[in-house]
C-alpha cells in the first residue's frame, strides 16, 4: 500500500543554502574551516611565480637620482667639473645634497627605517658617530664619525654657474654671483628657484646663503616624533646610494610578503645564470627559510657593476619561464599558474645585444601595426615627433614584454609540457583571465620600477585611471609612445626611460617611478599586492543565496565578488508561470548605500547591543564605542602600532609618522562605516585603509556568501489568539524589509521597496577583528564575520507580540544575537549569547514554544566548540526575549580532540497554529542523527539526546552530516511513522574537496522511543536504492531502473547512495513538497587548475526513495553544469506544478520543472513561505 504524506507543523525557521560538506575518515578531527569560499577557490594554492630582476649595473652605486642632478653641476666659464679641486668637488656639488634635486640625499621630511631581515625582524639603527658605509653588511662595512662631516664653509669668487641643461620641466636659467654655493633650475611654472627653496627671479644678481652638504649635528632635522642623528645616520647606512636604496625598499617588501601564497626567485640584469649562482636563485616556495635567505643574501650581498642589459633580461626571465635556458630547473608547476617578472632600473636600457625569443630568434616589432594590437599597448611612433601614424620600432623592451605575454610560453610545439611536478600538464591554455590580463595561454607578465627616472612622458602614479595627461593620450589616440631608437643619443635615453613604462604596460603589468626609499618600498608593495589579488580575481561575482517572496513575484538575490571581497544585494522578477528569476535588477544594494556614504561622512543608522540603553542599541560612532570602553578592548583604537606595541595593518610599516596616527579610532570607525576619506586612493591626502573598489566601481557592501537574505512584512502566522490577530491588524500596512548578514561585520536591513539600508547592526563577538576589513593585503586575508542566515518570527511577550529576528554569525564565529524589528525604522536590541561550548554558531536558530508556553529559541552547539569548550554536541534552549539560558542539552559525543561539530536543526510540531515545540532533531560531523528530548516529553524522565542513527560509508567512514534535515509523517496501513530524511556530506576546508569517500540520503522513521538504530549501513530492514546513469537527448540523466518497495510497517527506511560520481556529497539543503524530495549534490572540482565543480539535482518520491510517478526514463535526477550549487527553493507555480530554482555558485539562477507528479497532493511545506511576512 503506497503510504500518504502528512508534513509535520515546522517550527519557524529559515531555509539557509550553506556552503558546507565533506566526509571525515572515521578517525575524525576539528572541522578544516575555510576563511574563503571554497566554492571559488581552487582546490590547491597556486602559488605565482615571481623572478624578481635586480639593476646591478654600474650606475646603482652613485650616490645621486637621477643623473642629471650630477651632471653639469658647477662649471667655471665652461671649465670642466673634473678640473676642480677635491675642494672645489664638494663645494661644486652645489645642490647634491638637496633632497628636492637629488633623491639620493638626505630628507628631512622621511623617516628612515632600518630594513627588514628574511624573517621580518629589522636591522639595527645605524649610529650617528659609527655609522657603516653599508649597513647590509654590518661589521664588515668601513665605518664613520658623521660628526666629521659637518659644514663645510668658505667661497670661491670669480666663477659662474653655468647650468646647460635642466632636469626638471621648464626654461634654463643663468645666475650671476660672487657666491654661486646652488644650482639654479626652473620648475615648470619658469620661476627659478634656490635650493633651499627660495624664490628668485631671473637672473637677477645676488648673494645666496651658505651651503651645506651635512648640517651642523646639532642641526639635522627630521620628522616629529623621530631621532634626527639617528634618522640621518640610517640614510647614510642603509639608503645612500641607489643601489642601497633598492635593497632597503625591495627588502621591506619582500620581508613582508607572504611566503605560503607566492613563489620567489632572483636575477640580476647582468647575470649569465640559469641555476642558483650569486646573481641568480631559482624560483621556489617562499615560505621556504631556506629560499627566503638566499633570496635576502642576494638581493643585500650584491655589488654593482656592469651595463644595463635591460631588454636580455627580460627576455631571459621569459626563456625562463618557458624553461628554455640551458642548465636550468623548471620553476612552473600548474597549467594556470601565473608568471611574473618585476623588472627594476635606475637607468636605460643600453645592450648591443638583440634580445631573442623562447627560439633564440630576434623579438621585432611585436606591438606595431600588423601585429593586431591596440592601444595603449600600440607602437606606431614616427622617428621623431609624438604625431602617431608611423611603423614603430623593433626589439625594443616593449617588444619583449609584449612578446612573452602575447606567445604560448607552453605547447607541444615547444617540447615542454611536463612541468615541475611529476604527471602535470602544463600546457593546458586555462591561466585565470583578468580584466588587466585576458590572456590564458601560459605567458609572462611584466611589472617594471624606475628609480628616479623621467623620460619625455609625465608620470603620475595612478596614470590608468587618469582623464588626462600623456598616458591618456596614449590610450586615445593622440601621441606615440617615444621612439626610443631614432634621434639623439639624449632624445633616445628619454624616449628608453618610457620604453620601461610602455613595457609594463605590454606586459599587462604596471609600471612605478620611484623617488626614494619610501616610494620604492610602497609601489614593489602595490606590485606584489597586485600579484595576489590575480590569485583569486579569475573567479567571477558568485551568487550566494537567493529569496523568493511568497505572495508576490519577487526575488532578492545575494551574491559576492573575491579578492575584493565586496557583496550585493538585488530585487528581481520573478515569473508567476514558469518560475524563472529575471536577470534585470529592480534596485541594487551596493548602489543604494553608496549614495548614503561620503568621503568623511555618512547618514547610515549603525548600531550595536547596549543594554543600559533605553532600546538596548547604540549607535555605531568613536564617541560612544569610546564611552562605553570598547574602543581599545575591540582593536578599534590605534592600530599601528596598538596600546601593546603590535601592528595590526600589514600596511603599517610602510606608513608614515602621520599615516600610522592616522590608522585607527575616528578614522578606522569612519572607514567601516562606509567613509572613503583614508582609503589608499589618490584622491586622499593621507591614503591609510584599504580602497573597497574593484576594477570598475566603488562598494562598501561586504561580501555575502553564506548569509540567505530574509524578507519580512506583515505578521502572517496562523495564530489564533485575539492578542496575535490584534497584532496582525496593527501590523498589516508595515513596511516591508529585507534582512541579511555580510562579512563587512554587519547585518543589514534594506527597505524592500527602495533598497536603501534603513540601518546595520555590529554584533560585539565580531568587534575585536573589524580592523582586519581595513588592511591593505585584505584581498588575501579574507574573514568571515556576519555570516549567518537571520531567522525572524513573532513571539509572544505577555499579552502583547513582537516581531523578533534571531541570527548566528556562522562561520565567523561563537555567537547568537537578538533585535526586535516589529518597526522595521526602530529596531530594539533584545540579547546577545555566548558560551563556551559554543562554537562557530552554523546551526540556524528555531523559534518555537515550551509545552509551559515560553517562548525560546533553540541553537546547537556548532563548529570547533573544542577551542574554548569541552567538544561535545549541545543544545541551547535559550528564552527568545532574555537571552538567558534555559537549559543544555548534551550528546555526549565528541571531545577535545574530536568535536561533535554538532550543526544544522529542525523541529517537530505538531500544529504550525501552536507551535509548540515537540522535539528537535540535528546532526553532526561525526555521521550521528540526533533526537532531542528538550521538554521532557519522551522516555527516559529528563532532558535528552538520542542518537537515532549513525551513518557510515561501506568501509567504515564516518559520513557527516552538515545539511538540515527534513521531517515529515508517513501514514501506511493504518498506520502512523516520524520520518527523519537527511543527506550526508561536507565542503567546508580545502582538505575536504578531494575527499572521496561514498556519502548518501537517507529516510528512517523515528520509533520515538529510548533507542535508535545504531549504524544504518549495517541494517537489513534499511531499503537501499540504487542509481543509474543515461544519456536523453543530449541531457545526462541520473535513474533508479531497479526500485525497491518500501514497507514502513517492516522497514525502517530507505537509503539512496551516491556512488556514480567521485566526491559527490550533500552540502545544501533539501527542499520537501507533499511527497516530492528535491536536493542537489555537488561534486568538487580536484584539478588545482579548476575552482568550483559540478552539480546534480534529483528528484525522488519520499515515501520511497523511488522516482516520482510519471518521471520519464524512469528519471531521478539530472546534470546542472559545471558549476557548484550554492542553494535551491522549491516553489509553486500560478498553474500549480513546482518548480525548482537553482541558484549556482557561479551567479547563474535556473528554474526546473519536477519530472513528475511530485507536486500533487494537499499537504505542501514551502520552506521560503514559513518566513514571507
């Protein structure tokens, strides 16, 4: 006798799509817990490789930048500089000690900071009356007094300062005076200015001050707060000479860079080394200590001397990288790994040399006309003038970058697609494209850092997002890039120094023009940054959740974007009929709350719980976080360094004196509330916190990944009580709103209608690491914070009611919170909870009543409950108005070493009219499903867990459970069973995406009594179903061509096992509608080269385990794509057929039908509906 269904009353709660699952082996362990979504992640760290290529010429070792401020400085009516006396030398360098002309010199105006050894850890301060000539190598340098080097005084009468050339923009200016101590130039306003900065006009005679090349001991200056002997003494150590300076900036980059995410090697310009040499380190891990202090050695231990072979450099770093130097190791491992080359000089580039290809053949003209290129990356330069129109120049370093990121640096035509790991193909063309970078054939890209140098095209460092200036009129059309092999020999050093910036460019990278160490140091930082945000910048915006809303055809769909780790929030159609969600965006949240924030000012409503407060909630400002003490105690003050001396931005060392006071308390509170005015944009004077931009707009919505938006409107609960109807009346016009949790450490509540936040709320547990949303390296530092799906309902409060929404933070961490949002502009704090044996909060809370009518809300125990708890399973019962603690209930499995990670809840009510709690059931990681007895209810006496089944793969494996389970009643033959169906499966940490082990859906029926079934897979009267494969036109069909009856009377349920798919689990939930089952399953994608995977969605009669009546070819499922499932909700159509709608992880949102007749019948349990208000 086919058996009828009759869904069980459900307590309220919501229907989250989690990104969870995966098997644990029977011995088990704390949960792999992810701080990124796996679902766009790759299954393994690809690592880039970066060669970092070291000017070693000869010029480094000048004490000057750049080299006209050396050049002409002082002659005597024409007398050549060599001619003067060593004096007269000195006196002669007129300016040299300027920091304004040369950047070598000391500046008063920087701090100079003792660099960065492998480990981080700093060099000592160099001392002002023992200073080395080089501090990189310490007690072998030659030392001196800088005392001795104190004004040098006297004049020189008769001579004129003759400057015939200027290094900077405007006309040349002749001075005549008896004491000619400066070098006159003109700034591009033509006003001729001293040295020291004062203005004179023509070339008007007159007496200037003394000079100075060291001030007086006493008199050297330096930025407030720091020791001026001591900052000068450092610049004379550590940054004197260029090539100092390039180790002092360099090293405090690569000190800081994050060695588990990148691959590092070193070339010199002029090394001839394919293998580790003293001018050259093959490309390996860099949180290898070996590698990381070879890298150090050489980048500090080497001396100058050479050419500038700037083009063969880089051309070997791109044979290289398609490991066609003799001699050398391959340093690619993946197909998709990225390569990059940071090209570094001080000067240009001056080889006879051709610089060849992968082949050994010339490059050419690479990026002229005919070679299908556009602009900015286009030559076609005339042999003189800027006017386009011309052929361009060939083998230039253009060229060759041009060349490496343009070619297949990996083919079978090469001969070279077996990489560095043994069975790895790495020809295979899948390298992430970018918006910068759409290649994805294996290829080089190139970055590329001038120091101090100034070609013909005007330079300003945020040039790609310019409306102006010369890189524009590259990009438009209206100039060439300089020719850099026609004219002069002084035009052609111009046109080389833009052919370093045009190179960059070529290579999809980004060229720096550093002026000093600080400058060198931030913009290597920006590069190495840049190079991480590529990492995860090929995976596109994925859509997270999604939330139909019953009683009319909208959808409101949630969705996030990595690296820049931003989030939205969209209103859509959705169509009555056939179920499809509309890709036209009705309102955008991002769009929205852009318009509510400022540069210094915003007019958000940001609140956190207050409990002394007459609504309990405060708002989210300096002031009051300040009042209330929780400025310090939550990292919220300063950050760089903090009150304890730790510096808490990565950013932090790169700071100035007044970029680190700037970092922290009114402005860090300002960032997070949405305020721009210290984010690292050009537009800022102080450039502080991360810039929350991507690479087309600005958005301070943080992402949203695990959080299912939540719609609420009028009270709608079938209660019958005169106080719950009076209160639905009261409450019939109120304002419809849109609830959902962000990992910006906020929950948001946008009006439905218009989509502007009416305010956000700052859970306390989230507080002491908000600072992380400001650093700087944040693209890869990501954190979940407000990562939970809100459950809102309405509970009784004496003889009145009130709206409440109840939410975890999920994987962010340990903690339930509380609001009253019965007027949805006037919130009112309620509770926050916390515990030690709780956990990361991944259960969903539900809301429901005693048998002695209080109202509660119940939350289980949750994840690595271990770090500050006992590991076991528990539920909290918890009072839905107070907060307080009503009772835990224990499991009695898991411990320290081995949490429960008790997750995922549903509850039995018997009527949704009363909802009164009956029991709760819940399953965890070890593979047990629990029954809670939370109200004494059923034997024994007391308050109990049951574990009524354990679920077990063939060979013994635990199966875990990670989903929600669905309830519902069975009635066969007169009889009645408590059917309990749930899948198994986890994706929650990277160790879980190759795990193979065989997981399974299981139905058993609940014998409500003192004991369950023990391990399922064990169980002769457990029905198992087995599936099968088939091809229909053109669609891949899972099918159950053998089905198996099920007698409730002498079965106790059925199990449908996954086994045609490697991997296949079940990490969302299900979705149950009278007798129709719908889950998705995904199988993880374990090519490192591949993020996501693939999906199936089936379709089975509940009662059974058996395909649906009427189901074509006997059809159980069917193939999605290739693309995870991130959730889906079963809806009711106009006409009355249910529809499935898939929301994948790579933002795409699909409608089904059911194959069969699924649907039919009286009892249907929407889970969306339980929530619509």
């Amino acid at each position: 006798m086919r058996p009828t269904l009759r869904p069980p009353g459900l307590a309220r709660r919501a229907a989250a799509s989690l990104l969870l699952a995966a098997p644990l082996l029977l011995q088990a362990a704390p949960a792999d817990l992810a701080d990124v979504p796996l679902a766009t992640s790759p299954s393994a760290a690809i690592r880039p490789n970066l060669l970092f290529i070291l000017d070693d010429s000869g010029s480094m070792s000048w004490d000057f930048t750049p080299d006209a401020s050396y050049v002409h400085k002082y002659s005597d009516n024409n007398t050549a500089l060599s001619g003067l006396s060593v004096l007269d030398r000195t006196l002669s360098s007129l300016c040299h000690g300027v920091a304004s002309v040369n950047r070598s010199a000391y500046n008063p105006a920087l701090r100079y900071l003792p660099p960065l050894r492998a480990d981080g850890s700093s060099f000592p301060n160099a001392s002002f009356s023992d200073a080395w000539e080089d501090g990189y190598v310490g007690g072998s340098s030659a030392r001196r007094n800088l005392n001795s080097l104190s004004t040098i005084g006297g004049t020189t009468a008769g001579r004129r300062l003759i400057p015939p050339e200027t290094w900077v923009s405007g006309s040349r200016t002749t001075v005549n005076s008896t004491n000619y101590r400066f070098f006159y130039y003109a700034v591009p306003n033509t006003t001729p200015l001293r040295c020291d900065r004062s203005v004179v006009s023509g070339s008007t005679a007159y007496t200037p001050t003394r000079f100075t090349i060291v001030l007086d001991a006493g008199s050297i200056s330096a930025p407030a707060g720091v020791d001026a002997k001591t900052n000068y003494a450092n610049w004379f150590s550590y940054y004197r000479t260029r090539t100092l300076t390039m180790r002092g900036g360099a090293g405090r980059a690569f000190a800081q860079l994050d060695g588990a995410r990148f691959r590092v090697g070193f070339s010199s310009i002029n090394t001839t080394l394919s293998n580790d040499g003293d001018r050259f380190l093959s490309v390996r891990n860099f949180d290898d200590s070996t590698q990381r202090e070879a890298f150090f050695a050489r980048l500090y231990g080497l001396e100058p001397s050479g050419g500038t072979p700037l083009r063969t450099a880089l051309s070997r770093a791109g044979r290289y990288f398609a490991n066609k130097l003799p001699g050398q190791s391959d340093p690619v491992q993946y197909s998709c790994q990225r390569n990059l080359a940071i090209l570094t000089s001080d000067g240009v580039w001056n080889e006879s040399a051709t610089p060849v290809d992968v082949n050994g053949n010339a490059i050419g003209n690479s990026d002229g006309p005919g070679s299908g290129e556009t602009r900015p990356q286009l030559d076609d330069a005339r042999s003189s003038g800027t006017a386009i129109g011309g052929s361009g120049a060939s083998n230039t370093l253009a060229d060759v970058a041009q060349w490496y990121w343009k070619n297949d640096l990996r083919s079978s035509s090469l001969g070279n697609c077996s990489g560095a790991i043994s069975g790895q193909n790495v020809c295979t063309d899948n390298v992430p494209p970018i918006a910068r970078d759409p290649q994805t054939a294996q290829h080089m890209n190139t970055v590329t850092l001038g120091l101090g140098l100034a070609g013909n095209l005007n330079y300003v460092p945020d040039y790609e997002t310019q409306t102006s200036g010369d890189f524009f009129s590259l990009v438009n059309g209206s100039r060439a890039w300089p020719h850099p092999l026609a004219g002069t020999t002084a035009a052609q050093e111009l046109a080389r120094v833009d052919d370093l910036w045009h190179a960059a460019v070529n290579g999809r990278g980004k060229f720096y023009s550093a002026r000093d160490p600080e400058e060198l140091s931030s913009g290597l930082r920006e590069a190495l940054d840049a190079v991480g945000a590529t990492l995860g910048a090929g995976s596109a915006a994925a859509t997270s959740n999604l939330q139909p809303v019953a009683g009319d055809n909208h959808a409101y769909v949630a969705s996030y974007e990595t690296v820049y780790w931003n989030g939205e929030l969209s209103k859509r159609t959705v169509n009555p009929t056939t179920g499809a969600v509309s890709s036209s965006v009705l309102w955008s949240a991002k769009a929205q709350l852009l318009s509510q924030v400022g540069v210094n000012s915003d007019s958000r409503q940001i609140l956190y719980f207050a409990p002394a407060e007459a609504n309990r909630l405060k708002a989210f400002t300096h002031a009051n976080l300040l009042a209330d003490g929780l400025l310090l105690t939550n990292k919220l003050g300063p950050l760089c360094p903090d009150a304890s001396g730790t510096l808490l931005l990565s950013q932090c060392a790169s700071l100035d004196s007044a970029g680190k006071a700037a970092a922290g308390g009114a402005n860090l509170i300002g960032f997070l509330r949405g305020q721009s005015g210290f984010e690292m944009n050009s537009a800022n004077a102080l450039r502080v916190f991360r810039e929350r931009h991507n690479t087309r707009e600005r958005n301070v919505l943080g992402d949203i990944v695990n959080g299912k938006p939540v719609f609420v409107r009028r009270p709608s609960a079938p209660y019958p009580e005169a106080s719950y109807r009076a209160f639905a009346t009261a409450q019939a016009s109120r304002a419809a709103s849109v609830y959902v949790a962000a990992n910006d450490g906020m929950l948001h509540a946008f009006d439905a209608e218009t989509g502007l936040e009416r305010w956000a709320y700052v859970p306390r547990a989230v507080m002491p690491r908000l600072h992380q949303l400001a650093d700087a390296d944040y693209a890869n530092r990501h954190q979940f914070f407000v990562d939970g799906s809100p459950v809102v309902a309405d509970v009784q409060d004496g003889s009145s009611w009130r709206t409440v929404l109840i939410g975890g933070l999920n994987l962010g961490g340990g903690s339930y919170y509380a609001i009253d949002v019965s007027d949805p502009a006037n919130p009112r704090g309620l509770w926050e909870f916390s515990h030690a044996n709780l956990g990361r909060s991944a259960g969903n809370p539900v809301v429901g009543k005693l048998r002695d009518g209080r109202w509660v809300v119940v939350v289980s125990s949750g994840y690595n409950n271990h770090v500050t708890g006992d590991g076991g399973g528990h539920l909290f019962v918890i009072d839905a108005l107070s907060g307080a603690l009503i009772r835990s209930v224990p499991t009695g499995a898991g411990d320290t070493v081995t949490p429960s990670n008790l997750g995922k809840l549903n509850a039995w009510v018997d009527s949704t009219a009363d909802n009164t709690l009956q029991r709760v059931y819940g399953g965890d990681m070890l593979g047990n499903l629990w029954r809670f007895d939370l109200d004494d209810r059923l034997a024994p006496a007391g308050y109990e867990a049951l574990r009524l089944g354990q679920a077990r793969a063939p060979d013994g494996s635990v199966q875990p459970i990670t989903t929600r389970p669905e309830l519902l009643e069975l009635s066969q033959a007169g009889s009645r069973h408590a059917v309990v169906v749930f899948g198994t499966g986890r994706y929650l940490g990277s160790s879980d995406i190759g795990d193979t082990t065989l997981q399974s859906v299981y139905a058993i029926k609940d014998p409500l009594g003192s004991s369950g079934w023990g391990n399922l897979r064990t169980r002769s009267d457990l029905v198992a179903q087995t599936l099968g494969s088939t091809v229909v036109a053109g669609r891949s069909l899972r099918t159950l061509p053998n089905p198996q009856p099920v007698n409730w009377a002498s079965h106790m349920g059925w199990r449908v096992d996954l086994a045609l798919s490697t991997g296949e689990r079940i990490d969302v939930d299900m979705q149950l509608v009278a007798n129709l089952l719908t889950f998705a399953s995904n199988v993880p994608e374990t090519n490192a080269c591949v993020t996501g995977g693939t999906s199936w969605l089936y379709y089975l009669d509940v009662r059974s385990g058996s395909v649906l009546p009427g189901s074509p070819n006997r059809m159980a499922g069917q193939f999605l794509g290739n693309a995870l499932t991130a959730g889906i909700t079963t809806i009711v159509s106009t006409s009355g057929a249910t529809k499935t709608i898939v929301v994948s992880r790579k933002g795409d949102i699909t409608t089904t039908d059911d194959p069969g007749q699924g649907g039919s019948g009286v009892a249907r349990r929407i889970a969306w509906r339980e929530l619509a208000r």
